[in-house]
C-alpha cells in the first residue's frame, strides 16, 4: 500500500499554509515533507508537490526535484504566486511544471496567491519594468487566506478521489 506523500518548497511560508491545508485533508497514511527533506520517493504515491512562482517559472529546486519522480507516478501540483488567480502569468508555471512532468501520470493542479515578501515587493519597485507588476501584485498581501486554504482542501480530497479511479 503506498503512502500519500505531500512535498513542497516555501521561501516565505504561503506555499507552506497551503501544503499544510493538503496534509491536513488528506486521510490514510500520509506524510508531509520540504523539497530538501525528500529521498526515495518509490514508496509514496500521490505526490502532491507546491512550489512558489519565481520569475514566472518553476524554482530550480523544484524543476530538480520534479526530474526525479519515477515515471509513471500519480501527482498533483500546486503553486502559489502573486500574480491574479487565473491571469496568464498565474497559469505559466504550472503549465511548465506539467512539461517537466510529462513521464508523471498529473492527476490535477491548484493555485493560490501568496503575499509577496516585503524585500521582493522593495526590489521589484526599484525597476520601472517591473512597476505594473507591483501594483496588480499587491492585492495578493491577504494571501493565502482561510478561502484559499479551503479550496486547497477541496483540491486534496478531489485528487483523491481521482487516484482511487485512475
Ligand atoms: C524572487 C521572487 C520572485 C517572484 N516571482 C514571481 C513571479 O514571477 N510571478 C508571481 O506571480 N509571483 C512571483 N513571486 C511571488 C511569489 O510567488 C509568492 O509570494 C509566493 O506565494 C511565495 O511563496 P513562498 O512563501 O512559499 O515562498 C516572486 C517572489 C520572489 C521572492
């Protein structure tokens, strides 16, 4: 019988709050782990992986780990970002995380905004090509809030049920 295994990697905590709300939906045997804390992953399955959206991508960590799920695994993705749920940008990184993915068996994904770091939100600010992007980010700072911890809830059990038909 295999374990559910629950994986994420989380700069600041939001993509944390969401793994958590997962893990804490999730029945049966179970386990919840950061990306650094990861070994042999044959045992578990699903995996359910989150990462945070970096410059509109998958961290490098995270591309890493992804590259080394045996093929043929049943997963879920999940990320948070600041960028507008449902936005193109929002979109971009779980579609690349699907790509590296694809010897996987990606029994669904989920996104939710995180509030972006105060030193990020600084940094970005300073270049003018990044100004928009600051103001339409802003309004993640609430995020991730009980809704989307909720949704991410509804996301776990969904998949479970999926992974009990496929
Ligand atoms: C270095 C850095 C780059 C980021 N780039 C993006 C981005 O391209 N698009 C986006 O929507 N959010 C971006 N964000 C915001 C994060 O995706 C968001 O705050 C996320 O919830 C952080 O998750 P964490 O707290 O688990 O690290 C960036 C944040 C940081 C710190």
């Amino acid at each position: 019988m295999s374990k559910i295994l629950v994986i994420y990697f989380s700069l600041t905590g939001n993509t944390k709050k969401v793994a958590d709300a997962i893990f804490d939906a999730l029945e049966g045997d179970k386990t919840i782990k950061t990306m650094d804390e990861a070994q042999n992953l044959d045992e578990y399955e699903p995996i359910f992986i989150g990462f945070p959206v970096h410059s509109h991508s998958v961290p490098f960590k995270t591309e890493e780990f992804i590259k080394r799920i045996p093929p043929g695994k049943k997963i879920a993705l999940f990320s948070t970002h600041g960028s507008l749920t449902g936005s193109r940008l929002s979109r971009e990184a779980l579609e690349h995380a699907s790509i590296l993915a694809s010897n996987s068996k990606i029994l669904g994904t989920f996104s939710s905004r995180g509030k972006i770091s105060l030193q990020a939100m600084e940094a970005l600010s300073k270049s003018p090509e990044h100004k928009a992007w600051v103001e339409m980010a802003a309004s993640a700072q609430t995020h991730p809030d009980e809704n989307d911890l909720e949704d991410a809830r509804s996301f776990a059990k969904w998949i479970m049920t999926l992974n009990l038909q496929s």
